[in-house]
C-alpha cells in the first residue's frame, strides 16, 4: 500500500484539531516532542532572517511557526500546505496576524507562485515526507523556482536512500539534498544540527516498549508512556549537547549561487 501525503496529513490534522487552539505539532503531548520543539524554536527558527521579507513556509501545517515568525516583522508571510485540513487550522492560528498572511493549497506538484516571488522559503520535515525521490525533485524544483534569495530546509537526515512501501519518511544523507539543490542553482551554505541523540533513543525505546504497533502519529499518549517520557527527559536533556547528532533535524541553507 502507497503512502498518501495528502490523507496521511489531513488526518493528522483531524487529531490536531481536536486538541483546541495552539496546538501545533502533532503529538504535542509527548514530552520529547515538546522539548524538540522548543529547542527548534531558539536555534533554528529564530535563526531565520525575515524582517521586511516576503516568506514562504513550504508545509505549514497548522500554522505555529507562521505564528511565530509574525511577531518578527516580515512584509508577508506564505503559508502553503497539500492538507485543507491544515490550512484551515492555519487561518484560525494566524487571526489577527500583525502582518499580511497568505495561505494556498498545494497538489503536491507545484506551488501556486510565480517564479522568484519570494525572498525566503523554508520547509520543516516537509521533503523527508516525499519519500519517492521523483516527488522530492519536483518539489525542490518548486522551492526553486519560487525563491529569489534563500531556501532553509530543516530535515532530518541520515544514511537512508530507499523506504519499504507505505512509509511516510526518509532519513535521507544531506548529500542527498545537496546534489537536488545544486542541480537548480542553489548552493550549500551551511548546515547545523540540532542534537537529540540520546533523548531520542531514549523516546524511541521508550515508544517502542509501551505503545503498540498500531498506534499513529499524532494520537494521544496514556499517562505512563508520558510518565516515562518526562522521567526520561530529565536524565538526557543535559547529555544531549555534548554530543554531535547527525541523526535527527538538520539545519541546511541554501543560497542562489
């Protein structure tokens, strides 16, 4: 069975909604997603260079980094997403928005942009969800084409180069990456890591014990597997800087060359 982004995300957007508003990642329950988001916020977000730029997030969900990148002074903001679902989501995070916000829908095949509109683009775990790697050079294609300046994708990366069928992401090697982009005339800039490692093998170990198989992205968690978690966070978080984590997000920023 084929993995369907358009479904698979629109149903996580179901479970996001029913969560009520400022819930913007699924599974914002777990304790280790909380904490992954929050350190995403201080060192890459943050790191985005936005003010008095048109900018366009590429997947953006239900609206939470829009959100954020707000309050911080861009021309306009773009969010595009293939779920209506998370569009919709979107529109009532971002009301009464202290900048201009446009919000499109995608078929996943091209973005309903002119060529070199914006200024900035970002994607975050956007392209590892194109698993099939034709999707994955249309859509860096798109980002191409659409981006005058600079693309910041936030992935995460790893040695995968093929996925069995049905799975919904791709650890892909930023080599990977680095080769779509160049193709189309953007340049590596720089890359930097977020460091999880071992708060995420401990996550992933804890997950793997106590939830079962059938359990899907985005649905609660009972209060021992947050128990755990929490318990988990408290040991690793400290350990979690000291060592380089090529395994999990990766800042990579590319520049028109």
């Amino acid at each position: 069975m084929s993995y369907d982004i358009e479904s698979y995300w629109s149903r996580v957007a179901d479970e996001i909604g029913q969560r009520g508003p400022q819930n913007y990642v699924a599974g914002d329950d777990d304790p280790f997603y909380r904490y992954k988001r929050a350190k995403f916020l201080d060192r890459f977000l943050a790191a985005l260079d936005v003010a008095g730029g048109r900018v366009l997030e590429l997947g953006c969900g239900p609206g939470g980094n829009l959100v954020e990148l707000s309050r911080r002074g861009p021309a306009t903001l773009i969010g595009i997403d293939i779920s209506a679902g998370m569009l919709a989501l979107a529109t009532k995070a971002l009301e009464g928005s202290p900048v201009p916000v446009e919000l499109k829908k995608t078929d996943g095949l091209r973005l309903p942009l002119g060529d070199h509109s914006v200024d900035l683009a970002f994607t975050v775990t956007v392209l590892q969800h194109n698993v099939d790697p034709a999707g994955l050079s249309s859509v860096v294609g798109e980002l191409c084409r659409v981006t005058a300046e600079r693309i910041v994708i936030m992935e995460d990366t790893g040695k995968s180069l093929t996925v069995p069928d049905g799975t919904p992401g791709i650890a892909r090697p930023i080599e990977v990456y680095r080769a779509e982009f160049a193709r189309r005339g953007f340049r590596l800039e720089s890359t930097r890591y977020l460091n999880l490692r071992y708060s995420r093998r401990m996550h992933e170990a804890i997950r793997r014990h106590l939830l079962p198989s059938t359990h899907k992205e985005g649905e609660p968690l009972g209060r021992t597997v947050k128990a755990a978690l929490r318990l988990s966070l408290a040991i690793t978080r400290p350990l979690d800087d000291r060592t380089p984590d090529t395994g999990d997000l990766t800042q990579m920023v590319f520049v028109r060359a």
